[in-house]
C-alpha cells in the first residue's frame, strides 16, 4: 500500500492478546488437523490390530483389548466435557471451533476404537449394549454435523434479516390490525378470524415442528373461509383476506424458522441423554470386567 | 425592594447551594434566588430513589454542605438539612429576568417583579435551560411532567405526549412499549411532524398503525384536570382520560439570557462556555459565573466551585483549589522542584498550544494530563502502537524516526502524536527524547477540549499536523521548506459518505492525501463498478495520472465521512523533481496498484462470479459502516447455527450482561453484520462523555471505565446502536451448580424476570454497557473463542477486504 502507516498487526504490541481472525469452519479447522490425527489413530489401529498376534484370538480381555478399552472409555469422558467447556467461559485462549473439531473426528474414531476393542465379539450382554450405546451416540453427532453443515445457510435465507421477536412481533401487529379490520363482517365471518386471532404460533406440537406441516391451522382456516365467503361487505372481507394472506406469509416465515432451529437442536435432545446412557452402561462394563476378573 | 447583599447566587443547585452555604458560614450578606419552590430543581426532577454518583472519585470535596454517592431522596435530604443548619437566604419562586448595573450595585429583577440589589453576582444556573411550560388552563398540575427518566415507570396508565420534536416522539415510543401496557396518545398542532428525524417520524407512525399509541394531528390541550385531557380538535372538544402529561415543547438555552448581562464567550459554537478568570470572574467585572455553565457538569466540581468563587469574592486570594493536590502529584515526578502555579506558568509560557490558554483552562487540562521526565534515548512511543494522546515539548527535544536511519527532530515548544488525535490511527513513527526532556501528554478528549476552546491552539494543532502528516506519507524524502506553500494555503476537503472524489475517466493530475475517514476504490468492468481496494486515512491517491498524464483509471470515493488534503499536480510533480526518493516511492506504489488492478481484471474475465461476489461484499460492509470500523464482529452464516453462544459467553466474560445481539442487522450473501462495537475511528460514543470515561485502550478497544453517570449521551451519539443502559445483574450460582442441581439461571445473561426476582425492590443505576473487546482477558475476545462452528470472525476492514481473501475465494 502506499501509505507509511503500516496497519497490519504483524508487530504484535506488549499487550496484544491471542486473536482467532481466521475465517474456516469447525470442519477444516487447521487445515483438517483433527480429521488426520483422527484418520491416523484409526489406521494406526487397523493396521496394529493385523499384525499383533494375541492368543487365542483378539478380544476386550487381552492385553491389546484393554490398551483400545482404555483409550476409548478416556475419550468419551473427554468428549462428555465438551459441554462443560462450551459454557464454561474462562479468560485463558481456548477455541471452542478447535475442541468442536476435536469432538467431531474423534468422537467418529471411536467407532473403529470401541469396535477393535470388541475383537468383534458382541452378544446380548451389557458390554455389547456399551458398544451400541455408543455407535447410536455417534450416529446421533453424525447428524448433528450434516445439520450444522447444511441448514445454517436456509436458516439465513428465511430469516432475511428478521429476529425471532421482530418475526412474532409483525404476526401481532397483524392480528391487531385483523383485529379492528374484521370489525364490520357479519358473525359468520367474524368467527374464523377470532380464531385465527386466538391462535398461538408456537403450538402444533413436536411433530408439526419438526415437519412444517400446519393443516389445522387457524389462520389458513380463516383465509380459505372468507375467500370463498360472500358475506359480509365485500371491501372490508377483501381487506381482511388481504391481512390474513400477510399472516399467513409471515407465519411460514416463522415456522420455517422454528422448523430449521428446532432441527439444528432435537439431536442434542438425543446425544447428550444417550451420551450419559452410555457412561452409565460403560461404568457398569468395566465394573463387571473387572468384578470376574 | 430589599437592603443590598454583599452577593447574590442565581440557582441553588449543587453549585449555587454550596456557594451561599459558603457565603453563610462567613457571615456575608446574600441571598440564594431559585426559580422553583424547592432546592436543586434539576435533581429534584430525577425519577424516584435514582442513585447520584459522587464522581470524580480523586477529587476532595470541599463545602459546606455534605455530597455522597446516595439516593436522589437522600442527597435532597441532606442539603434541604445543610441549608436550614447553615442559615442559607433562600428566595423561593424568584426566576431572574434581567441583571442590570455593575459591580457594587447589581440589580437583579425577578419575573415576579421583585428587585434585589447586590455587590456581587454568581450564576450557578446550569445549562438545562428553561423547559416551556403549557399554557392552557389547569397547566400547574403536578401531573404534567417535563422529562420522562425511565419509561419502566409508567405502567397501565393512560398518557399524553404533547409536543412533536424528537424528545416528545422518543419519550412516546419509550412509554407505549407493548409490556408497559399503557395507554399512549401523542398530540401536535400542526399537520405533519417537520421538527422530527424521519426516523423517529417513521418508528412513531409505525407503532400508530400497529395500535400502540394514538396519533393526534392538528389537536391540541385545552383544559387540564386530574384524570381527564380536555382536548381542541379539528371537529371539536374532547374529553380524554389522561393520567399523566409529558410536555416536551422544547426549552430557552441559558446562553442568550448570559450573553444579555454582558458576559462574552470563548466561541460561538455550541460547546463554547463564558470567557473566566482564575476566580471565576467573567467578562463583566462582579459577575462570576460556576457549575455546569462554565463546563464543569460533575457535581463534585460544581459544589467545590461554589466555596471558591465565595472564597474569592470575600477576599481570600491565598485560597488553592481543591484540585491542587491533584496537579501536585502529576507533577512531582519532576527532577526540578517547582509549584504548581509555576508549573502552570511554565507550561504555558514554554508551549506554543499553551500560549492562548487561561489559567483556570490550563489547570482543567493539566488534570486531564501526564507529565513526565525523559532520559536522553527513551522511547516515547513506538510506531505501530495505538495511542490518541497529544505530547508537547516543555523541555529539551524529541526525535522522530521517519525511515531507516532517517531521524528530523522536534524542536522545545512543540508538540507531537497529534497524527493519532487527527485520524484515530494507530502511531506513524517511534519518537524518542533527543537529550533530557519534560514532554506533557493531553489526553485526546482534553485536547478536542483544548482546540474547541482555544482558536489559537487549534491553529497551531493543525498546522503541525498537516505538515507532519505529509511528511510522514512521503516517507521521509520531503523536508518542512517542501512542504512550505502546501501547508501555508492547504487545500482541505471534506466529503460526506459516498460521495465521489474523483471519477474514472475525468481529467485533472491533483493528488489527495486521506486526512481522516476512508475511501474505497471503484473500476467499471464490464458496466458494473468493481470494488478493488479500501484505503484507510494516511493514504494517497490520484498519483497514476500525474505519473502517467492519462484520465483517472478508476473511481475514489467516501467510505465514511472523510477529509482529504488536496495538493496541485503541479505542486506534486516539483515534489518529484526535487526529491528523487520520493518518485521512486510514488513509482513503486502505482506499480503495486496497477498490478493489483490488472490482477482484478484478469480474475474478472475468468472468475468473474468471484469477483462479483468479492465486490458486492464491499459495498455491503461500507453501506453498514465498517468503513470507520478498526476491527468489528462478523458472523459467517453459512456457519453460525444460532446457538448464541457468542453472546452467553460475552455476558459471562462481563458482568452478566451481553454487548452484542447476533440475530439483529444486515446480512448480505451470508456475511451478518450484528448488532455490537466496531470500534470506530473515531468513537461516536466518545464525543459527549460528561466523567470522560470512555478511552482507546492498548489493542485499539474503545472501553469504558468505572464511572459511568448514566446519562446515557453515548448511546444516543452510537449510530450503530451497540451501548445498552443496564444495570449488572446480581451474582449467579456457579455453573456447576446449575449442571448438576439446575440451580440458577444457567450461562448467559440471565432473564430480565430472574433478576428481577433476585432485586426485589432494589433498583441498581443502569450504566452504559459496551463491548471492550474482552480488554484484560488473556484468550481475548470471548464472542470469537466461543463460537463452536467458526461462524464468528473479528477482523478490520481492511483485512477482510484484502485480495488475499478474494483469492481464497476464487480458489
């Protein structure tokens, strides 16, 4: 550049302090480092698992066992402390994008980690149930990262710009505008919009929630009512439809969103409870290994 | 008509309390006029239990009546108490309408009529003004109120505005918020609401058409009862129900009524305040003037002044002002031992900025400064640091570093750093002392002050500044003789945002030099402009075409609000001729810019989606901005998954509450801007500060420190509406506790409801809250660490714009 200033902050000042500015993802956090360290540790195993010969056959109880047993059981209590580290917010530097990335691909290494430490010997005991425990945790975080790799970007696009509270915000002040708008229209025509005044955006239940279908919603109700109603005055029936198609707009616009949020959140409501089931099945695994020792 | 008194005070706030508690205690004759029937009318009027804060905390108080941190209740208390013991002459209901006569034989005429004749006049009568009163009939009604402190006040109240400016609108919109569930009508004479933004005029009509306040136009009071607002419309009287009254029909500043008595001002402008001397004395002999109206808003200075300038009239010139303990300590580090009135002296007599400066101003800026010693060699500052405060040279000299094994020296009585005082940037080149020296250093607040205050100061400011500024863009090859003609007539030029310096295609060879503010550079490709680089103050352009004698290759203009020196191609090309070094630093740099430009336009043709993308993205960020940014948060939504961590751990880095809103703001092509601190150039925030608390820190932050009165002037000046007026919620039980027992209300800023419940009654202060940029936190900025997908960038705009990012985007 031609100025003398020099602006970049290549000279760090006394106090300049640990700054994270570069623009890269949780997934190609560092160039993929944890994707290779994760990557090598599952060879290394692989590979390891090949060419060590344990008599009679590999399995949890031989000494090769209890090396991948003891690894595995530390990282999922590692791997457990990422909620702790995502609230805790200390003053020394720490990524939470780096122990993200961490979590992802070692948390997917413990397939071939716990796997290998069965010598593929399952049964319908309470080890295998450890074992299952885990691969549907790690299924569970497997769709968590398709989620966050994919639906961050509609998230931003239904939104266009809006908050949550400016979304439920515009869907009240359309009901007071209905709400004044539907005075002139006979009973008959008055009901629906009552009750698609009376109706609470935030019901519908789980299924409707996660689906983004409203078929007994109150407000579509209403519109199709008095569209095809012939009621009423027909300049103040034609300002109300017009309302009601603006509501309507703006609550798919706000289930949409609730829809995209409440995908990118109903994993952890499986991982995280599943993720204590499996510390408790794994307690009760090495207690009883080590009980009929 | 009443005997004559030895003085007479004009308003009996804490400045005129003190003066006449003062004037008692020493047995002169007085009298204390007040315009209302009570003390301290402009405290009296804060809003129940509001808590007054006793700041600057390093200042002593020294008077006759007692002043705390406490209560509005408890504060009036004690002086209504410290009056009565002290035997002050107060004059209820006199509001002065004219001041006649001279010193000895002052007439002082209420709007009453009464007349009182005094020796000496102290005007302590701040600057709120006189607010104006409604005038139909029932219009002293103690429900009428003349501010509104805080709209949580109000709940389900029936409540009319009567006024149209911006307070009458913004005191609406602050009471018809939907939770308060009051009931809000807003009345104007005329037709439209001319007075207002478009802004506040739109957010009104807005909140009119969703049913939370009723909107009068061509309406006004008639009659005022209790419970009832009789109203005059276009078709008639109506009655409504009416609990309470904001009138804001604006007010009379107190300069004009000052200026009738006589008494001159430092300036014109707005911040101008009466010409004093040491004892307060004006222009007027006989009339001093304290307090808020002679710059001292804090109340501490005010009750201090008000003994002084007593003091003063009675005789006692021996009297120090409370501040001189202060002033000694800031000099004691000296090797020579002096008072602090020779120390003031010189100063003033040995540094050119000093010379118009008053004694009683010098002292407020001495306050407000560093003195130190300087060994021979020792680093004053280093290049590259940030730093806005002003040097100026007592004693000995300084030496700049302008190039590799380049030094120029700066002579005693001069001053340096004003670069960063100018642009806000970090500092240009290392200074170091060139023998033993004393350098004062003025904080860049006091000196804004000091150049608003003092003409000649300013002058020789700008002077310096353009001249250094020059010299240090051409790195050094130019001498002060060069630079003689530009700096004798410069050609400054200011531009609004968004305004074109220059087009592609014009003629002309003039060269600009970015003063303060930033450009962004344009080219038409294809019929579209290409955004190619951002330039930050301290820049040069419009060099191509002297070099080249070619049109304007490419378009410049405002990113923000900028001001740029304009020096004649003829001027340049001399430059160039002379100074060889010079040509071949101007030479290399269009040879790095056409390459740049070349580079864009090759891109262009084989990824031109690339490049589009690049530039839309740059208009984005100057359209919201960031072109005053110095480093401001972004948010990659493709990325974020709205888990708001980054503002639970802001909340949790402070004091429980969050200086950032992710959801709110622009977004353009997934690149959110949201609601939080960019750390502007040139803070908005910092231009009104009353206790002057909010700084640039070490790593550029722009922070607040303790001592926040709660005026709230900084959020008002923010036009990025990133400072919040809050109050710190209580303690939480820790997150463990939370984990294992949900105890508490977990990480982040906790509900509004929980801590609400935890206060009980107890209302805390609400003090201005913003992002300091995690200053003093070793991890830094916890909005960035922690963010669990990487969503979350801080960066300067010029990073963010640079090509290598465009390159990285290209692939």
């Amino acid at each position: 550049m031609a100025s003398l200033f020099k602006r970049g902050r290549t000279k760090a000042t006394q106090t300049e302090r640990v700054r994270e500015r570069k623009h890269e993802g949780f997934l190609r956090y560092a160039g993929f480092r944890w994707a290779k360290i994760s990557g090598g540790l599952c060879l290394l195993i692989i590979v390891s698992y090949a060419m060590v010969d344990v008599t009679p056959r590999h399995n949890g109880g031989s000494w090769y066992g209890y090396t991948l047993g003891t690894i595995g059981a530390a990282l999922i209590l590692w791997l457990t402390a990422l909620g702790y580290r995502k609230r805790k917010m200390t003053s020394t530097a720490w990524s939470l994008k780096a122990w993200t990335s961490a979590h992802v691909y070692l948390g997917l290494s413990l397939i071939v980690i716990g796997t290998w430490h069965t010598g593929f010997q399952l049964g319908w005991n309470v080890h295998t149930l450890a074992w299952a425990l885990m691969l549907l945790v790690i299924l569970s975080g497997l769709y968590g990262v398709i989620v966050y790799a994919t639906l961050p970007a509609a998230l931003s696009n239904n939104r266009d710009e809006m908050t949550q509270m400016q979304m439920l915000e515009a869907i009240r002040a359309f009901d007071r505008q209905l709400h004044s708008a539907a005075q002139p229209l006979t009973p008959a025509d008055t009901a629906p919009v009552l009750a698609a005044l009376d109706e609470d955006p935030f019901a519908g239940g789980i299924v409707a929630r996660l689906g983004g279908r409203y078929p007994n919603c109150a407000t579509a109700a209403a519109l199709r009512t008095l569209a095809a109603s012939l009621s009423s005055d027909a300049a103040a029936r034609e300002k109300v439809v017009g309302l009601l198609k603006q509501k309507v707009a703006a609550l798919a616009r706000l289930r949409a969103h609730l829809r995209l949020r409440a995908l990118l959140e109903i994993w952890l409501y499986v991982h995280v409870p599943l993720t204590f089931a499996l510390i408790a099945a794994l307690s009760a695994h090495i207690i009883s290994v080590f009980f009929y020792w | 008509m009443s005997e004559p008194v030895k003085v007479a005070i004009i308003g009996s706030g804490p400045a005129g309390l003190s003066a006449a508690s003062r004037a008692a205690q020493l047995g002169l004759s007085h009298i204390l006029l007040e315009k209302t029937d009570h003390l301290s009318d402009t405290i009296f009027k804060y809003q129940k239990g509001k808590r007054v804060l006793a700041t600057p905390e390093r200042l002593d108080l020294r008077s006759d009546c007692r002043f705390a941190e406490g209560a509005r209740e408890y504060i009036l208390g004690n002086w209504d108490e410290d009056a009565a013991n002290n035997k002050v002459q107060v004059a209820y209901h006199a509001e002065v309408a004219e001041v006649t006569g001279e010193k000895g034989a002052f007439a002082i005429r209420t709007a009453k009529g009464d007349i009182f004749h005094a020796e000496n006049i102290v005007l302590a009568i701040g600057t709120q003004g006189n607010p104006n009163r409604m005038r139909c009939e029932g219009a002293d009604l103690p429900h009428i109120i003349y501010q509104v402190d805080d709209p949580e006040d109000f709940k389900d109240k029936h409540i009319t505005v009567v006024g149209s400016g911006d307070a009458g609108i913004e005191n609406a919109l602050g009471v018809a918020e939907e939770a308060l569930e009051n009931t809000v009508t807003i009345l104007n004479r005329s037709k439209d609401f001319a007075r207002a933004k478009a802004k506040n005029v739109a957010d009104m009509t807005e909140a009119g058409e969703n049913g939370f306040m009723s909107i009068r136009t061509e309406t006004q009071p008639k009659l005022v009862e209790a419970g009832w607002l009789t109203l005059e419309t276009p078709t008639g009287e109506e009655k409504i129900e009416c609990d309470v009254i904001v009138a804001r029909l604006g007010s009379v500043a107190p300069r004009g009524f000052v200026e009738s008595m006589g008494i001159e001002f430092t300036g014109p402008d707005r911040e101008a305040f009466p010409k004093l001397s040491p004892t307060f004395e004006t222009t007027v002999p006989g009339l001093y003037v304290i307090g808020a109206l002679a710059g001292y808003p804090l109340i501490k200075h005010c009750m201090n002044q008000g003994y002084d300038v007593v003091e003063f009239i009675n005789g006692n010139q021996a009297l120090t002002p409370a501040d001189e303990k202060d002033l000694a300590a800031i000099f004691a580090g000296l090797p020579q031992q002096k008072s602090v009135s020779e120390w003031l002296d010189y100063l003033r007599t040995r540094i050119r900025i000093f010379a118009d400066v008053s004694p009683l101003q010098m002292r407020e800026f001495m306050l407000d400064s560093k003195v130190a010693f300087y060994g021979k060699g020792d680093v004053v500052f280093e290049k590259g640091e940030p730093g806005s405060s002003l040097f100026a040279i007592a004693d000995g000299h300084a030496v700049v570093e302008v190039g590799p094994d380049v030094t120029v020296p700066i002579e005693q009585g001069s001053i340096f750093g004003e670069v960063g005082l100018i642009s806000g940037r970090k500092r240009g080149a290392t200074i170091r002392a060139g023998e033993d020296a004393i350098f004062v250093e003025v904080s860049r607040t006091a000196a804004l002050k000091l150049m608003a205050a003092v003409p000649g100061a300013k002058r020789v400011i700008n002077r310096i500044s353009l001249e250094r500024q020059l010299l240090q863009i051409f790195k050094g090859g130019l001498t002060v003789e060069d630079l003689q003609p530009i700096v004798e007539d410069p050609a400054i030029e200011r531009f609004p945002a968004g305004k074109v310096v220059l087009a592609e295609g014009d003629a002309g060879d003039d060269v600009y030099v970015i003063r303060s503010g930033s450009m962004v550079v344009e080219k038409d490709i294809g019929g579209k402009p290409i955004f190619l680089r951002y330039l930050p103050a301290g820049s040069f352009f419009g060099e191509m075409a002297v070099l080249s004698g070619a049109p304007r290759n490419a378009t410049v203009k405002a990113a923000v609000a900028s001001e740029v020196i304009r020096l004649k191609g003829e001027q340049f090309k001399d430059m160039l001729a002379k100074r060889p070094q010079v040509r071949a630093a101007t030479e290399a740099a269009v040879a790095e810019r056409a390459a740049m430009n070349d580079f864009i336009e090759s891109r262009k043709a084989s990824y031109s989606s690339a490049v589009d993308l690049y530039s839309d993205t740059a208009t984005f960020i100057m359209k919201e901005g960031l072109g005053e940014a110095t480093d401001a948060l972004l948010i990659d939504e493709n990325l974020c998954v709205g888990c708001d961590n980054c503002e639970k751990a802001c909340a949790d880095s402070h004091e429980g509450l969050s200086r950032l809103d992710r959801e709110a703001g622009k977004t353009f092509a997934h690149l959110h801007v949201p609601t939080s601190c960019r750390h502007c150039e040139h803070p908005h925030c910092m231009a009104d500060c009353p206790p002057n608390v909010i700084h640039r820190g070490p790593d550029g932050e722009v922070f607040m420190e303790p001592g926040c009165i709660g005026c709230g002037n900084c959020m008002r000046n923010c036009p990025y509406g990133v400072i919040r007026m809050e109050a710190a919620p209580p303690e939480k039980p820790s997150l463990l506790r939370w984990l294992l027992t949900g105890f508490g209300p977990g990480p982040g800023e906790p509900s509004p409801k929980w801590t609400k419940k935890q206060l009980g009654d107890e209302k805390p202060k609400k003090i201005a809250v913003k992002c300091d940029m995690c200053k003093g936190i070793s991890g830094g900025p916890a909005c960035v660490r922690a963010c669990p997908t990487g969503a979350a960038i801080r960066v300067s705009p010029e990073e963010f714009l640079s090509i290598a990012r465009l390159e990285e985007d290209a692939g």
